[in-house]
C-alpha cells in the first residue's frame, strides 16, 4: 500500500468511495443522496488537504488534514477518514491514521480532535483510541443511524 497526496485525478475514485461509505447511512452526516461536487469539495477542496491510499495503482481510500478552528483555534487538526467498504479491514484505515498524525505533527499543529465519531461505529472508535485518542464527550442521540435511530455521537481527541 502507498499512501500519496491526492491531486484533481483522483476525483472520479474519491467520489465512488464518498458514495459507497455514505450509502451505509452508518458513519457520516451526508445523506445517501448527497451531490457529487459535495463529496468533491469535501475532500479536494480549497485549503483541504487530501491524501489517497493505493493498492496495486488502485485507489482504496483516502483522508482529508484540516484545521479543526479558524485563526485562534487553528493550532488543532481535523480529520476525514474513508475507506472503500470492499477494502475494510485490511488495514488500511490504521495506516491512513497514522499516516495523518505524522503530516499533522509536520504541519505544526498541537492536538488532533475528530468531532463526529458515531458511537456504534465500533471499528473507527476502537481504530481511534489504539492510535491515542480518549472520548472528550458524547453527543446524545446526536445522529440518526440508519438502521438503529438516534445513536450518540462522539468528540475524539489527542495531543500531538
Ligand atoms: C473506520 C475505517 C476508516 C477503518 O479502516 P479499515 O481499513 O477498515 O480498518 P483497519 O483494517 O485499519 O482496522 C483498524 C482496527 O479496527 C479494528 N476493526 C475494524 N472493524 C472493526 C469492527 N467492526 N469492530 C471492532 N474493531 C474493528 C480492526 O480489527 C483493527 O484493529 P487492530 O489493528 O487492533 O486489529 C473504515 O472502516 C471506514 O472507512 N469506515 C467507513 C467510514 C468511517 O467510519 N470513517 C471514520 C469516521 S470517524
């Protein structure tokens, strides 16, 4: 597996990832029916930072590296982890993970806080905490599942 920044070539296999992880109605807020130029903006978009995970030249997944604050608040990451269902556990996702704390520490930032972690997602809570991060707090009944209704959701965080 290499991982690489992603670059405009990659649209087409970004999109078919977004559409197949959001088709679950599991893991992210955007709808099942969410636009294509949406998924596009979200991970290639201006001072959206991406990278792409390959397997044999094939794009398997990918994450985004963002502040998670504006200005006084921008010393703290954000980000954006998806992996093509076809592709999971295979340890892809823990490569992506610390292959992003890595670029963040580079990047200079301080801490890393993901602010929607689904709490039944069972694989990305326990991928995130084997990478360091502890559950600052829990958002009630703050997403709604789409085979279990409302779930809580979950703030991640570690220091850098
Ligand atoms: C979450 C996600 C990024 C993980 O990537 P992955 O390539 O499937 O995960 P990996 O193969 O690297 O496995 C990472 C760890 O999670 C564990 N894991 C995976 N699925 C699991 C599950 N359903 N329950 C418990 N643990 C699980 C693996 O055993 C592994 O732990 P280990 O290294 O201690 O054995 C990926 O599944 C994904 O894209 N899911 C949909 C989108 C998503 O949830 N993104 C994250 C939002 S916070």
């Amino acid at each position: 597996m290499t991982i690489r920044p992603a670059s405009a070539a990659d649209a087409e296999a970004i999109w078919q990832i977004f559409k197949a992880v959001v088709a679950g109605g599991d893991t992210y807020v955007f709808a099942p029916d969410t636009p294509r130029q949406v998924a596009l903006d979200y991970f290639l978009g201006a001072n959206v930072h991406s990278w792409v995970a390959e397997v044999d030249g094939g794009v398997v997944g990918m994450y985004k590296l963002i502040s998670n604050r504006r200005d006084l608040g921008s010393h703290v990451a954000n980000a954006s982890f998806m992996v093509a269902p076809s592709a999971h556990g295979r340890g892809i996702g823990r490569a992506m993970g610390e292959h992003c704390l890595d670029e963040a520490r580079r990047a200079g930032y301080q801490a890393m806080q993901f602010n929607f972690v689904v709490s039944t997602n069972k694989g990305a809570v326990h991928l995130w905490q084997e990478l360091g991060f502890t559950i600052l707090a829990t958002q009630p009944k703050a997403f709604n599942h789409s085979t279990l209704g409302y779930v809580d959701a979950y703030v991640m965080h570690r220091f850098l």
